[in-house]
C-alpha cells in the first residue's frame, strides 16, 4: 500500500471509538419505523426464520402481537423464552426473563418494543438496559423501534402529533447498533390497514384515527425517520471512508463549503453561500486556509475574526486551518468533510506572479469530482494582499537595512578577494540573503537578491564599476546567483514563519494546559477564581472576572470590578450566548460576556476586559479564550456535582443515623420501660408476695432505670459532643480515685463476676478530666457486664511507660466478635447485630472521642486462649510541684 491511501491516523482514532461493526459484543439488529403498524415486527420476524434457516440458533425472548394474525403466525416454529412472572399491584404480570435469556444458550433473540418501561421488581427500568446486557454477554438481539421513541426527536414529535411519549431510548443506542433495518409504508396504506384492523382491535384502532393516526401526522413522522436513518447511513459512509482512506468524494449527501480569504469583503460570499444553502435544503461549512504570511497580518486577523462571527451567525460552522499551499489545502479538508461544492469569490484581478494560476482554476483543474461554484465579487473587494496590509514604515525600515547589510558584504568582499577567488566570495552574498530573509522577511530577501546580483556585477565582474559584462560566462552565473539567492532567500523566510507559526502554536497548547492543569485541581469555587487571576489574566494581559449564579439563581460576581455590568451578563447567561464589547448584541457593554457552558447546564459567565492585547485580535487566541472557558466550566460543573454528591451523603448519612436511633428507641428503650411497667403492676397488688419478693423487684426496677438512664445519657452525650464538641475540665488526679469511682457506679451491674485490679501505688499524676474519664471506665466495665458469662473475671491494670500512661480492662469472656475491632468505635455499633442484650451501640463510640480529646487512643485487642482487652493510652506530662507544707497539713 502506498503513503498515500494510507488511513489517516488521527481521523482513524476519531471513528474506530464509534464503528459498530467491530467484534467486541453481540451485535443488534434495530427495524425502525415511523409509528406503529408498519410492519416492523412481521419483518423482524421473518429475518428470523431466516437466519434460523440457515443454522443460527434464534429464539424468541418476547414479542407483541396486538392481536394481528400475521404477526401471531409467524412466532410459530420458533422457540420462545418462558416469561416471568412479576406480581404488581395486586395482579399477576409477565414481562421479559433477562435472567433466563442469558442462561438460554441461543446466538440470537428477538426482543420486542425497544422502548418498552419494565414492571417494578424488574433488574432494569427499562427494556433497551436488558438488550444492553444480552449484547454485552455476547448475544446477537433483534428489536423494533419507532422514531417517536428516540430521546432526540421526543419533544419535536410531541409538538407535531400533541402527544408527549413516555417511553424513550437514548440516541447513542440507535448509533451504535450494528445495523437499522428501515421498515415505511406510505400513510395512505398505513391507513387502510388501521381501518381494517391490522394495526389495532376496531374500538382502539377509531380513536387512534382521531388523535395519533392522522394523515399529516403520520407524513411528518415518515420524514422524521427517513431522515434519521438518512443521518445514520452517512455516519457510515464517512467511518468507511475513514477506515479505507478514500481520498475522493462520495456525493451520497450535498454539503457546501465556502472558501474564504481574510477580507471583510468575503461576507457578500458568505451570505451567498447562506442563500444557496438553504434552497438546497444542506449542511455548509465556510473555511479559511491560514498562509504562515498571514499569521502576522493583525487588519487579515480582525478581518477573519469578523468573517467567524458572520458565518456563525448564518448557522454554519467555521473553520481555520494552516497550510502553505491554499489549493492543497481546500481539497484536502473538502474530501475529509466528503463535501460535494466549493463556493468561491470570483475576481477579475490576477496574481502578482504572470506565471501562477488564480486559485480557483488551480481547484478546477485538480478537482474532477466537486462542483464548483464561483460568485462575483467586486474587484474594489478583491482580497487584500500582504504588501497592501504592511505599513509603509516598516517596508522603509527592512529596506534600507538590507541596504547597508550588502553595501558593509562589499566592503568585506572586496578586502578578502586579496585571499580568495571570485567564486568563493560570493557565498557572502548567499548568506546574506538567508540571514536578511530570516529577520526581515519575503520583501527584504527578494530586494538583497537583486541588490547583491547588481553590486556583485558592478564591483567585482570585469569590467569593474560597470554593468557591462565582457564575459558572456558572467551572464549565466548573474542569472544562476539571482535564481539561487530569491529561492534561498524565500525558503528562508518561509522556514521563519512557519517556526513562528509553531512557537504560536506552542505557547497556546502549553497555555491551555496549564490553564487546565490548574483547574483540574480546583475542588472549591474560591480555587476556581483564583486559577481566572493568576492564570487566566496573565494569559491574555487583561482582566477577566468570573460571574456566578447565587442560591437564588441570580447573578453575582465573584470580586468587584468597574467595567462589570450584571443586566448584560444576566442576558448571556440566561440566552447562552455571548454578548456585549464586540459582539451583536448589547454591543455597547464595557466588557465581553462569555457563557460558561457546561456539559449539563450553563454555570457561569466570564466578563472579560477589552485591553490593547484583548485576544491580540487573532482567531486562534478567541479559540484559546473559548477552551478556558470551556474548561473553567467543566471545573464549575465538577464542584457542583462534587457539592450535591456531599450534600447527598450528608443526607444518607443523616437518614441512616435517624433509622438507627429510631431502631434503637423503639427497641432498647421499650424493653426497660415495658420491665419497669410489669414490675410496677406487679407491686400495686402486694397480695401473696413476700418481703425478699417484693426486695427483688425493687432491685429490679432499680436496674432497668440505671440502664435506662446510662442510655439515654449516651444519647444525649452523643449530641451534646456532636453540636458543641468535647470540653475538657483538665485538672490532675490519681488514677487509683477515677478507677475507685468507675467501680462504685457498677458494682451492682458487674455482680457476680470477680474484680481484680493491678494499680502500682507510685503511678504518676494523670492531667484528665476526672467526670469524663470515669464515663469511659464505667463504659467499658458496663460492656464487660453485658457480653460476659457471671463466672468471669475482670481485670484493670495500670502502668506507665515513658511518656504514656496504660490502662488496661481485661475479661476472659467470648472475646471480640469476627471482622474488625475497629468497627465497634462506631456510633451504633454493636457486637451482635440483634440480641436480647441492650444497648444502642454507643458506649465505645463516645470513650474513644473522650479518649482523642485528651490526646489518647484507645484500641481492642483479643486476649489467648479467650477474652478481650482494651487498652486506653493517655499522655503523661510534668504534674506541678507539690509544696511540703501542704503534704503535713
């Protein structure tokens, strides 16, 4: 294969993402009508007994008659799934077993109504996510589906028939499928088949002529999906062409491109171009080709600026594109776009050169398959060329240094022909013509050629200060040295604008990078506004203030600055287009308004000051200014995302709380008050009972209300901590005391299981919160009562180790509960998910945020052969001195 019919890489990379025939999934197989009753179903049944003829092992998974006998026919003689069963609403349902289809074993199924909602309890809300997961399993599906149901032309269906259709199916799956079947029928015989009851039962098939079957509808909903399939088919006509680099165009759709030159004289052509578009009833494009000689031209620049805004403004789309050879250029990017007539200016005057073609008959005599269409323009509208467009000065200037660049190559010369011969000397000559062409550009090279030819010949070719040549031999090298020194010298200057091009080019890459780099780490608005500052106004030497809507969707801007006007911003934002300075609307604005479009919803406006450098009025810079915008818009969508996904977790995390404190209340606060009531009832009636009886249920109702009471301190606890945090009252104890009156609170609960306790009298002074501290303990000792048997020992042991001090409660109970010892310091947490054992899970939770207050941790670990012990970790600091006159008193 040759270069040339090679695929274009980046082109290839642009449609092998969305070519639906490569083999990666079961491939789908869509026949699309424009409504109900076309035939859709009676095709795609009969492509089915087909590829079952043909060995294809093809199945049923659900298809709707409505009752037609053909229809119902032709399901006989194939297998059909089982459907499942779905209880709703009272009723027994069936809807489509996606379970049982990828389970089946069959290459292909036939899946009804594309479109069709699934009954609650269904895997999928709808039937398309179903056939998404056949396809993805590998599974070939056959479906039906009509043009009203495509998300795209939903609400244009809507305003043509009057009736909005729920059920719809996004376009990406339209796109991709492997092949759309298109399945008309005139409205005429769509009708004569409704009034014979081929499309619906008589009752419903009347009132369908009423209201949806009409004759105007159904013509505008032929259209609809002649077009759409129409749409479809030229996407891929252009992956094809793509993927097999045919160069030539394929007229199978009219598309007009308009080629322009940077003059404000080109919007005639522009406006023509408009015209014949829209009597053709087609897509058009106008292009501008960038010569590197333009790059430069700030009058060509502006100009081209004013021709985007015209073309836009007409509804086309804009394009610019650098190359060197104009002709070249237009056929390429017309072939890439398959575009099927060029539409040219056609002026009287010719170019500058007798030699070169006007562009136009360069195109015809290369271009034997494009029509092209030329339109009359002025030749006081001719297109201005670069020497037109330079200011006079600076021709002056480059000239005259020129100039002096060959008269200082003379004086050189003419010292070093004393060492050298004639014909080394005039390679100074050449090299002045390269550098001259590089620095000072075409003009400057082509007028040292000349310069350098003649004083070559005047000062150095005999005779001398003659223009007169005896040697004939002089003539061919005079002619030779000019060719050599004018093409050197334009390769030279060419070679220097094409690298200024690329510098350009450059510089707005790398800026837009960092642009987006910057914002990419923005997760606050404030981040967003400071990257606009220090990033964005650097970028284009002016200042840009980002405009906001509030809580209330009103403007706001996000730092004050004079030339903001809030009306005009109010007006881009809410129509998304831009105005102000420069623009066709509210053009007598300070500043230029920019919508910030994101990819769900506007989310901002960008005033940007019109400076002396305002996007150096170049189309390039507006397009740099357009991708910040762009990107600060997707920041801005981002952290709104960012900030509802918080807010959402916030709620969810809200809502479980308020289910488990619910939970909690209704059963561990029940349980002691419902104890607490028999046992009172039981009291009110002392007949029959005993004294140590009536002891007992005392002791009883005692209990229940301690550990109803402990609870609801947790609980209040837990929202006093929660609101307001922890507050230490810090003075210094002995750990002895707070253990002593940990224990006093919960003998009675700790009975009969054995104390043990290990605390060196010559533990250091802890500084803690006395109240706090004797919580935890008392916790921690209550959860030993809970969760181990009567006969168990209990264990608090102290120790201090370097700059720490270790309390340690042990029990030789169960031991810790399977999974990670670290849940159980979670807020309603509990070892056993449902037990008869209170509590709501909040003891742990609320020791380990009294622990961190004071700087400590706490951890569990289990003990060998059984048991648990927790490890309480605070740190030790210098107590103060104890003066020995308050130790004898």
């Amino acid at each position: 294969m040759m270069t040339e019919d090679r695929p274009d890489p980046d082109a290839l990379l642009q449609v092998i993402g969305d070519d639906p025939h490569r083999p990666r999934r079961g491939q789908l197989k869509i026949f699309f009508g424009a409504c109900a009753g076309v035939g859709k179903t009676y095709a795609m049944l009969q492509a089915a007994h087909q590829l079952r003829a043909e060995g294809t092992a093809v199945a049923i998974g659900i298809v709707e008659t409505h009752g037609r006998e053909e229809t119902l026919a032709l399901t006989q003689g194939l297998p059909m799934l089982p459907r499942r069963e779905i209880q709703t609403n009272g009723r027994l349902a069936t809807e489509f077993d996606l379970d049982g289809a990828l389970t089946a074993g069959y290459q292909l199924l036939v899946v009804d109504e594309l479109a069709h909602s699934n009954l609650a309890g269904s895997r999928h809300a709808k039937r398309w996510q179903d056939v998404e997961e056949l396809l993805d399993a590998g599974i070939d599906v056959y479906t039906a589906l009509n043009v009203q149901h495509l998300d795209s032309l939903n609400d244009v269906v809507g305003g043509i028939v009057g009736i909005r259709v729920r059920e719809t199916v996004p376009d990406r799956i339209f796109d991709r499928a492997a092949d759309v079947v298109l399945v008309d029928l005139p409205p005429d015989d769509l009708l004569a088949r409704l009034s014979a009851g081929k499309v619906y039962l008589p009752p419903s098939a009347m009132q369908a002529r009423q209201h949806f079957f009409r004759r105007g509808n159904l013509i505008a909903l032929r259209e609809l999906a002649l077009r759409r399939v129409a749409d479809r088919v030229n996407a891929d006509v252009r992956v094809y062409r793509i993927s097999h680099a045919i160069r030539t165009v394929w007229p199978t759709r009219e598309l007009l491109m308009v080629c322009v030159s940077a003059d404000s004289a080109q919007e005639a052509l522009i406006r023509e171009g408009a015209r014949l578009a829209q009597q053709l009833q087609t897509q058009w494009v106008v292009l501008h080709v960038d010569p590197p000689h333009e790059s430069g031209d700030i009058k060509a620049q502006a100009a081209l600026l004013r021709l985007a805004a015209c073309a836009q403004h007409a509804g086309a789309d804009f394009v610019n594109i650098a190359g060197q050879d104009v002709a070249h250029a237009i056929l390429s990017y017309a072939r890439q776009r398959n575009a099927t007539k060029l539409i040219m200016g056609n002026t009287a005057a010719r170019s500058f050169l007798p030699f070169q073609s006007r562009l136009a008959e360069r195109i015809a005599r290369t271009n034997p398959e494009m029509g092209l269409v030329l339109l009359r323009i002025d030749a006081a509208q001719r297109p201005i060329r670069r020497w037109e467009l330079e200011k006079p000065a600076g021709h002056v200037k480059a000239l005259s240094i020129a100039t002096l660049a060959c008269i200082l190559i003379v004086a050189v010369a003419s010292q070093l022909l004393r060492f050298f011969d004639l014909s080394n000397v005039v390679m100074l000559f050449l090299i002045t013509v390269v550098f001259t062409s590089l620095r000072l550009g075409r003009l400057a090279g082509v007028w040292v050629s000349l310069l350098s030819v003649a004083f070559f010949d005047f000062f150095f070719v005999e005779p001398r200060f003659s223009f007169a040549v005896t040697d004939t031999q002089y003539v061919f090298t005079l002619g030779l040295m000019l060719a050599v020194a004018i093409i050197i010298g334009q390769l030279a200057a060419r070679l220097q604008r094409e690298a200024k091009g690329a510098r350009e080019g450059e510089r707005r890459a790398s800026a837009l990078v960092r642009v987006t780099r910057d914002l990419a780490g923005a997760i606050a608005v404030e981040q967003v506004v400071e990257v606009c500052r220090e990033t964005v106004e650097p970028l284009f030497g002016t200042q840009v203030v980002l405009i906001l809507p509030d809580s209330d969707g009103q403007l706001v801007a996000t730092r004050h600055a004079d030339f903001v006007e809030l009306s005009v911003a109010q007006w881009a934002f809410d129509h998304a287009e831009e105005a102000g300075h420069g623009t066709q609307t509210l053009n007598g604005a300070l500043a230029l308004y920019l919508p910030l479009e994101g990819p769900m919803a506007p989310r901002g406006v960008l005033a940007v000051e019109p400076g002396d450098t305002l996007l150096s009025g170049t189309p390039d810079s507006r397009r740099l200014l357009d991708a910040c915008c762009f990107a600060i818009a997707q920041a801005l969508e981002r952290i709104h995302f960012v900030d509802i996904a918080q807010d959402t977790i916030v709620r969810m995390e809200g809502e479980k709380m308020r289910n488990t404190l619910l939970s909690a209340v209704s059963h561990d606060l029940k349980t002691p008050l419902t104890a607490i009531r028999g046992l009172a009832e039981t009291l009110e009636h002392p007949g029959g009972l005993a004294e140590s009886e009536r002891t007992d249920i005392a002791r009883s109702i005692r209990i229940e209300s301690d550990e109803l009471r402990r609870l609801v301190s947790n609980l209040l606890d837990l929202a006093r901590i929660q609101s307001e945090g922890v507050r230490l009252h810090r003075e210094w104890h002995a750990l002895s005391e707070i253990v002593g009156c940990a224990l006093a609170r919960c003998t009675t609960a700790l009975q009969p299981r054995t104390l043990v306790t290990d605390l060196p009298p010559d533990l250091p002074l802890v500084e803690l919160d006395a109240v706090l501290m004797e919580r935890v303990l008392a916790n921690l000792l209550d959860n030993a009562a809970k969760y181990t048997p009567p006969d168990s020992t209990i264990r608090i042991r102290g120790l201090s180790s370097g700059d720490s001090m270790y309390l340690l409660v042990s029990d030789d109970g169960p031991g810790l509960p399977a999974g990670d010892p670290e849940r159980l310091f979670e807020s309603f947490t509990r070892g056993q998910k449902e037990s008869s054992i209170a509590g709501v899970g909040l003891g742990l939770g609320l020791c380990r945020t009294i622990i961190a207050a004071h700087g400590g941790s706490i951890s569990a670990k289990s003990r060998k052969p059984h048991g648990v012990t927790f490890e309480i970790r605070l740190p030790l600091r210098i107590p103060p001195a104890v003066d020995s006159d308050e130790v004898n008193a």
